[in-house]
C-alpha cells in the first residue's frame, strides 16, 4: 500500500512557498489549487492598484482641515445674512415647481418684477438646508471653496512651476479671497472661473475638444451666479489677445468659443433680459456708491496686506508677460487688478486670473538661479525636490474619501443651528415673536438689510420685509429712503409715516434708536447688547399720555 500524507488545513499557499514541505502539492486538490490561486491573484492585483493618495488630495484635505477645522470658521461663512433669503427662495422654487419672476419677501415692492438670477444656487442651497440645515450649507461652501483651491494648485502644477511655488500662490490666493468667503451663490462663479482658465490655458497650448466642454459649463453658470458676465468679459479678452498676436487660427477657434458660450449662457428663465438687468445693476452709480461690498478693499486686516502684495507683484510681472508677447495672461491679469481697486469682490478673480502669471515669472526666476547653481546648493536641491514632488498631482478616489471622512469627523463638532448671534438678532427674534408675527395681522417691521435677511430666513412667509441684500430690486429711491433712516435723518417721520413702520427691530449703534427712544409714538420692548425693541403705542395710548401731560403743565 502507497502511502501519503494526510490532508491537514495547516499549509494555506501553493505549492513551494512553504520550506520543507515536498509534498505541498498534494495537500491542496487541483481544483481547489487554482481557485485558490486566482482568488490570491485577484486579491494581490486589487491591493496592488490601490494607489496611495496623491499630494494634491493630501492638499485638499490639509486646506480642508487647516481652514474649516474649527466650528468658529464654518459659522463665519454664514456672517452674511443673504444666505438666508438664498435659503427661502430655493425653498420656495421647490415647493411650486416654477422660479419666481415678482417679488416674495417685502412689503415695500410688493409682488414687483424681480430676477432671481441665482435661482439654481438658491434651489441647491433649500435642498441642502432641508437635509442638514445651516450645518449643511456651511459644509458644503467649505468644500467647494476648498475644490476651487486645490484645482488652482493642480493647475499650477500642471504649468510646471513646482510644489514650492504652487503652494505658496494657492495658499496666498486662499488667504486674500477669504474676505469673501461666504455661503453665498458666488462660490460656485470661483469654481468655475478656475476650470474655465484652466480649459483656456491648456487648450492655448495645444488644441483638443475639450475647450467646448465651456458651452454648457456656460449655461451652467447663468443658472447659478451673476459672475458667467466675468466669463464673457474674459472670453472678449481671450479673442482680442490671439487678434493681437495674429493668429488668426484661433481667433476663428475662439470667436466661435465666445459666440457659443455666450449663446448658452441665454438658456435662463429670463434670457436675454437677465444680462439687461446684470449690466445694469453693475452700472448703477447708486449701488457702486453704497453697497459695501463695491467699495474699494480697506489694506488694514493680514489678508489684505497679502492681497496687496500680490496685486504689486501681478501687475509687475504682467508687464513682463506682455513683454513676451503673453497678451492674454497679462491683459487678464492687469484688468482684474484695476476690478479689484474698484471694488473688493472682485479680489478673488483677480487672484485666480493672475496666479499663473505670477507662478510662472517666479518659476522661471528660480528656474534660472537653479541652471546656474551646483548640484548640492540649497536652491538646486529644493528646485528639483519641488519639481519632483510636483508631479503628483491626480485628484480622485482618495481626496473624495479623505474629505468626506474629515466631514465625518467634523460633523459632529461644528452643528450650527442658527446664524451667529453675533451679527444677527437671534436672541431678540426669538424672545419676541409675539410681536414679530402675531396670530392677528402682520406688523411692518423696520430693520437693517442684513437683519431683515434673517428676517425672511426665521418668519417667511408670515413676515415681509422693507429692505434686505437685494440691492438690484430695490432700485436708488428706496434705497435713498433706507439709507436715510439708517441715518437718522430729519425726515425719519414722513418715511415713517409713508411705509406704515409699526415695529423697529433695530441695531443698539443706530442713530435713529436714540431718537424713537425720546418719542412719545414710540416704546422700547426690548433691549440686550445688540438689537432694541421699538413697538407704536397704540392710538388711545397716545391720547391718554398726551391729555396726562397737558394736565400736568396747566393746560
């Protein structure tokens, strides 16, 4: 009799991988042998492709956490009030299925044509706020904010400038945008500027499909924000660049690129009657006169400083583009920079149009010095460490699963139930509801623009509002009668009496909070170290206080 080894469950590998067992191949059957081996196989091959995450995806997580890993910079991305009618008009859209062409929060221009031109944003926003509420809203603008970042560092990159000098413009970049870092539709208009100079550039350097990917992209972005008007501006400035440079290929190439992203950006529910109402509204001496954000940036706060060091050295190097016959880079970058003089929302297209121009001249500078130095010198060694280092630069499957675990791990942390009660009257909308929205009626209520935002955020639709954010509704005339009162100017009674004021919810610093304070019409309900409470006294009140003081004095 033959005799062989019995069958024991100790040697689980193929056959040789296990010393001194001469027989291994006779403890596994055949069949069992091969499954074994495929399943092996199958298992090392998909271990194998796990690529470990790219610097880039480190990036975003790193910008990610670093930015808004504390629950202090989420709920400062909601210290403007317009999220709030955002928020309302989405929910709005939603519930009946059609985007508003009249007016839906005041009761000064009741139900009066009105654009809600970022109606898709507003729409996004509802849908976000119904699944997590303002915890949601602020996670999701961190994100986008943060893509927008991390795609501005890829694309740099790409441009060769190194690891080095990619992240320090990005992060300057970050750093100077941030004053306008808000959970507001003008988020996505930073995204999709930096896809569509990146598109440009790299279609610039060699020709592929791709550049027409922008036509729906600009269809997209008419839907979502205002700022697809700074596209068309840079796609006139794109044409006129290659006419100057006379080639005449691509002045054909892109011509046809403008007309058709122009065309694309008409599929709105307003067509050509939004772009009307855009130039327009960008026009309007008023708005440019008194809204805050059109002003002119103040250099006082560490971002600004980064802003205006960066502004010197885009418009110098912009120069030298020039000089290079590069019109396009440095046209583009010049003319963001007087955009951004003017008026400080304009800064973060300014950073992102002129962060390849600076990136590049400092590259090749570098560049030069490095040629020029021996192998061991300090600028050579961390020239060729960034270059090597800047060649990983995929975002994919590992950015999105670190970011979303990052959130997951924030999430918890940061649960923002309201705005911040230090810019908005939460505490006194919420004591006094009684006489915000009583059940009998709808009192008109006087406020500042930022508050009746939260205003129509708390109570729509049983409260409406005199003037909030939409400055473009408005128009000059009410505006002038808001700024007035603001003021506390001397014909606050006739504006009083012309609007029907029957409540003040106003901010303590108001002038005209010290004059209703003295004024027998009016009486302070509340007051706490932010907002006072002025409610009219009623008509036999009045009477009364006045007949008591007639007394009092003889008469």
């Amino acid at each position: 009799m033959e005799f062989r080894a019995p069958i024991v469950p100790v040697p689980v590998l193929p056959a040789g991988l296990v010393k001194g067992h001469r027989h291994s191949v006779d403890i596994l059957p055949g069949a069992m042998l091969n499954a074994y081996s495929q399943t092996r196989t199958g298992l090392a091959g998909w271990i194998k492709g796990i690529r470990a995450p790219s610097l880039t995806e480190l990036v975003f997580v790193q910008v990610l956490l670093v930015k808004f890993g504390a629950a202090q910079s989420w709920r400062a991305l909601l210290l403007d009030g317009d999220a709030g009618w955002h928020i309302r008009t989405g929910a709005s859209i939603l519930q009946s299925g059609a985007v508003p062409v009249r007016d839906l929060f005041s009761f000064s221009r009741p139900y009066q044509p009105w654009f809600a031109w970022e109606w898709l944003a507003d729409v996004t926003f509802a849908l976000l706020h119904r699944w997590g509420g303002l915890t949601a809203v602020a996670g999701f603008t961190a994100v986008v904010l943060c893509i927008s970042a991390v795609l501005l560092f890829c694309w740099l990159l790409r441009r060769g400038v190194g690891l080095w000098i990619a992240l320090g413009v990005m992060l300057a970049a970050v750093s100077a945008s941030s004053v306008h870092y808000l959970a507001r539709p003008h988020i996505f208009s930073l995204l999709l500027f930096t896809v569509a100079l990146w598109i440009v550039d790299e279609d610039r350097r060699r020709a592929t499909r791709l550049v027409w990917t922008l036509v729906p992209l600009s269809a997209l972005w008419a839907n979502l924000h205002g700022g697809f008007v700074a596209w068309l501006v840079t796609l006139a400035i794109l044409l006129g660049a290659t006419a100057a440079e006379r080639n005449w290929m691509a002045v054909r190439r892109y011509g046809w690129l403008a007309a058709l992203c122009a065309a694309a950006t008409l599929v709105n529910p307003y067509g050509w009657r939004l772009h009307q109402h855009i130039v327009r509204y960008l026009g309007s001496s008023w708005i440019l006169d008194n809204v805050q954000e059109f002003q002119s940036p103040h250099i006082r706060s560490e971002n600004m400083m980064v802003f205006a060091i960066f502004l010197l050295a885009g418009c110098a190097l912009s120069w030298r583009a020039l000089a290079r016959d590069n019109y396009f880079e440095g046209v583009l970058a010049l003319l963001w920079g007087l955009a951004s003089l003017r008026s400080a929302r304009h800064i973060p297209l300014y950073m992102i149009a002129a962060s390849p121009v600076v990136a590049s001249q400092a590259a090749a500078w570098w560049a030069g010095i490095s040629a020029r130095s021996s192998a061991r010198s300090a600028a050579r060694i961390f020239w060729d460490a960034g270059q090597e280092l800047g060649r990983s630069r995929r975002l994919g499957v590992w950015g999105l699963a670190l970011g979303a675990l990052s959130l997951c791990l924030l999430w918890p942390q940061i649960r923002i139930v309201d705005f911040p009660d230090s810019q908005f009257p939460v505490a006194a909308v919420a004591k006094n509801l009684d006489r915000l929205v009583p059940q009998a009626g709808m009192p008109r209520v006087l406020t500042s623009d930022q508050w009746a935002d939260y205003l129509i955020y708390r109570l729509y639709p049983r409260q409406r509002v005199f003037f909030d954010g939409r400055s473009d509704f408005y128009g000059p005339a009410i505006g002038t009668d808001y700024k007035d009162l603001l003021a506390g100017a001397r014909r606050w009674p006739e504006l009083f009496t012309r609007y029907g004021f029957e409540v003040a919810l106003l901010p303590v610093d108001w002038p005209l909070g010290s004059i209703l304070e003295h004024d027998p019409q009016w009486q302070s309900v509340y007051r706490d170290a932010q907002a006072v409470l002025f409610v009219r006294r009623p008509l036999e009140l009045k009477i009364g206080s006045r007949t008591a003081d007639c007394k009092a004095s003889g008469g």
